[in-house]
C-alpha cells in the first residue's frame, strides 16, 4: 500500500501560489497579452477567497520576476490586478 503525504501549511502554501502562477501563465500563453484577477480585503464576509486575497502579493511578485508587468488598485476594499506581458 502507499502511503498518503500530509502536506505541512507552508507546503500547502507553496503548492497553492505555485497553482497560481500556473494560472497566470497559461492564461497569457495563448493569444491573450493581459489578464485580470479581482481579490476582496474583506473575503470572508463577501464570499471572496482568503487565500486569494493572502497571497496574490507573493504572486505578483513571482510572476513579476519572470518578466510580467503586474499591477494592481485598490477600490472600495477590492483590489483589481492586471497581468500583462
């Protein structure tokens, strides 16, 4: 029998940004030359995804280090992220 690996949070952490960025890649790998990503400062009681809202920061930052223009604005708790090659 194998056996089924817990993964520990920073590793589940790691694994979710890492979907992310994937994301974004495949995303601006067609036709498409920008994106855009919508995250809530207040997720929870609106429905948004924390994690979403958590780590877009790490995000932007790792597809900014591959050569993506990443910005974003904030407006009325919501922050709109662009994605551009």
């Amino acid at each position: 029998m194998s056996e089924v690996k817990t993964l520990s949070p920073q590793e589940k952490k790691e694994q979710f940004i890492q979907s992310f960025v994937d994301r974004f890649e495949t995303e601006l790998s067609g036709t498409s030359l920008t994106t855009t990503f919508m995250t809530c400062s207040d997720a929870p009681a609106f429905g948004w995804s924390v994690e979403e809202n958590m780590y877009m920061p790490l995000v932007a930052s790792r597809l900014r280090e591959k050569g993506y223009l990443v910005t974003s604005k904030v407006n009325w708790g919501v922050t709109d992220w662009v994605i551009a090659v």
